[in-house]
C-alpha cells in the first residue's frame, strides 16, 4: 500500500484541489500495518482511528504507477525532496526498497526515509537502495516518557541512533515531539545531545488523534511551545545552558542578544527545521487554527503574535 500525503497528491496534480501552502517535500507512506505501539500514533498496532491518517494530515492510496507518472509530468517547483514514512514491518521495508527502485532512475530528487530501523546492515540496506538520509524517531525527551510512551528501551534507542550517526556523517535525523509530558529541561538535555552528535533534529508539538491512547491529551501550550522553538533555535547556533533559566524543568526565561532579537523579528526561529527542503504543511495543526510550525516566512502579523505567544517581558 503506497499513499501520498494529501498536499502531494495535490502538488503533483494527482487530485484536482490547491494547497493553502504547497510541500517543499513529496510525502510517502509506504505499508499497511505498523508494528509498533505509540501511544499517540494512529498507525499504532493498538489504535482505532481510519488507517489513512498520519498525525491529523489524510494520506489516499495512489499505485506506484500513478505516482511515478504524476512525477514525470510534474512542473511545479516547490518539490525538492522525497520522504517515505514507512511502517515498522519486514513486508513495509521490503516495499520501500521496491518503491524506490522503480523510481529512482527516473526522479532525480533526494530521498529521505522515515523507519524503526535497529540495525546497522538495515541502514546500510536501504542508504544503498538510494536513499540519502534516514529519521530514527526519539520523539519522548526522556527515559521515562519514551519508554511509557512507545514501548521500546530508551538508552537502547539512543544508542543505536547515536552509533549510526558517528558510522554515517550527517545522513541521520530524528524526531521530538514536545507536549508528551516532559519538561524543557529534558528537551534541552537531549536536544544538545543530539546535536553535539551530528544528529539532524526536527520538532513536532504533541497532536492529539481520535482513537490513540493519547486522544484525549491536550496539545502543548504555545508558550511552551514558542520558549522551545527559540531555545532549540539558539542551541543551533551555539549558545550555551548559561543562557537559558530553568525553574523547576521550565524555560522560565532566556538571553537575548541583538543577534538573536533581529532573528525573532524576522520570525526565523518560529519556521519550520530539520531536513533541507522539508515544510510539512499544518501537520501539527490545521488553517486557521493555532500554529506551531510555520511552513514558510512568518507575515509581520505573524511574528507580533509568535512574540507575544513567547510571553517574555524582552519583547512587551
């Protein structure tokens, strides 16, 4: 079963629709059945929702086929990149590596890979296949929570991504999700190990899907959320634990430099990171509702507000 996230099929025109905001990135969901068992997930092997949804986007099933044409005719310019999310299944695996082997010597675009992959010869497998960076989901930013949470040994996990970062330079990546009950002070911890490790990190906030064990779990507060962004922002760039505060887990406030003030008045800490060319369009929201990844440049509408959401007396 291969689908398309639903912004895709409409980029690449196989459903006669507009996007709000066109993906950077082709989104593939390669696999029937997942087995895993994340609490928030709705692949997971325990939850009830529609198979078709991935966090809250709707993913339709197209052929290999289709899907191939629809890149050959395709003339937009907003795709740069694949991303295969793939189910944790021998038989899901098998069908990536097919996947791309039909379409790789016709679609000249990078191939990101999403996958519960635990060992070495299966990283190995598929960077030969033709892909040229793989995600090993964290999401949980402590032992505890992850464990509780999606079931697997944490130090285990960390671990393996930790040795196939050193094994292959800047081709790993992986995921946090904040809002799943961790403090910033874990998110800080983990976030700088990551990174001290060439480990590519992306944020995601908690979104709460009809049908998980998590479903009824609020999505984090956007204060959090905001004081995360710009914490994880400035980690990037070099700043040190000395330049945040935290009470009692929580970023209670932050130094701020006049580098760091033009960067928020240009709204960059509030836009979307992790793989180059990678968007992924109101995943953790939908139009109109709060956002919390901007898939694009912040309007300065946008970035008085993502200001005040921070709630920190520098910006008042």
């Amino acid at each position: 079963m291969i689908r398309l996230s639903l912004g895709t099929a409409i980029e690449l025109g196989l459903l006669n629709n507009k996007n709000d905001i066109p993906p950077t990135t082709a989104y593939v969901m390669i696999g029937d059945k997942c087995n895993n068992n994340c609490a928030f997930c709705s692949q997971s092997t325990e939850s009830s929702t529609r198979r078709d949804k991935l966090s809250r986007v709707i993913w339709p099933e197209y052929s290999k086929e289709d899907i191939l044409k629809a890149f050959k005719e395709y003339k937009g310019e907003h795709i740069k990149r694949i991303c295969i999310q793939s189910m944790a299944s021998e038989k899901s695996h098998s069908m990536v590596e097919e996947f791309i082997e039909f379409i790789k010597n016709d679609v000249n675009m990078p191939i990101s890979l999403s996958a519960k992959l635990e060992k070495d010869e299966d990283i190995q497998k598929f960077f030969s296949a033709g892909v040229d960076k793989i995600g090993i989901a964290i999401d949980a930013a402590n032992k505890t929570l992850y464990e509780e949470i999606k079931g697997n040994n944490y130090e285990e996990k960390l671990n393996f991504v930790t040795k196939m970062a050193k094994t292959y330079e800047n081709k790993i990546s992986t995921h946090i999700i904040v809002g799943l009950g961790e403090s910033h002070k874990d998110i800080y911890d983990l976030y700088v190990y990551l990174k001290n490790n060439n480990i590519t990190v992306s944020l995601f906030a908690f979104t709460p899907v009809k049908g998980t064990k998590m479903e009824n779990t609020s999505q984090p507060p956007i204060e959090s959320y905001r004081r995360v962004q710009l914490m994880t922002y400035m980690i990037d760039r070099g700043y040190l634990e000395k330049d945040f505060n935290f009470e009692d887990g929580y970023l209670e406030n932050i130094k701020i430099d006049n580098i760091i003030k033009k960067d928020i008045h240009k709204g960059h800490p509030f836009e979307i990171r992790g793989c180059k060319n990678c968007n992924r369009p109101y995943y953790n929201e939908r139009p109109g509702s709060t956002i919390y990844n901007y898939s694009r440049m912040l309007t300065q509408d946008e970035v008085k507000l993502a200001i005040n959401e921070l709630n920190m007396i520098d910006f008042i």
